[in-house]
C-alpha cells in the first residue's frame, strides 16, 4: 500500500523483526529502524540504494493511478 500523502518512503520487513521505515527522498534516511540493528539498517540502505530509481519510479506510478481514480468520482 502506498501512502501517497507522505514523501516517498518503504517500510522493511522480515526475519520476524518489526518492520522498519526509511525515507527515499530528499535522501536515503531511516524513519524508523524497527527491530533492526546498525549493520543490518546499513544493509538495507545499500539494497534501497541499488533499486532506488525502481522504487521511486513504482511509487511514482502507483501514486498516479491513485489520484487519476481519485478524479474519476
């Protein structure tokens, strides 16, 4: 689910931990580092660091379609 009220951000996910947060943009930032701990909060920027542009293309598309639905009411 994309909260498009917000600045592009993802929340992080597994091994049992409680899901984390990081901002995409104006940079790579932790909002909330769950469970996580420094290396592995490090980890996880480098991999949002590699897909980035994936990520924000995506959230870019998904907003769109949300507010061209939006209009259709």
């Amino acid at each position: 689910m994309f909260d498009c009220q917000e600045r592009r951000h993802a929340h992080v996910r597994g091994n049992g931990k409680s899901g984390a947060k990081f901002w995409l943009d104006p940079q790579i930032e932790v909002a909330s580092p769950g469970r996580y701990n420094a290396r592995e909060v490090r980890q996880i920027e480098r991999i949002i660091k590699d897909n980035l542009g994936k990520m924000v293309a995506k959230w870019d598309e998904e907003c769109a379609r949300v507010e061209a639905e939006g209009t259709k009411r």
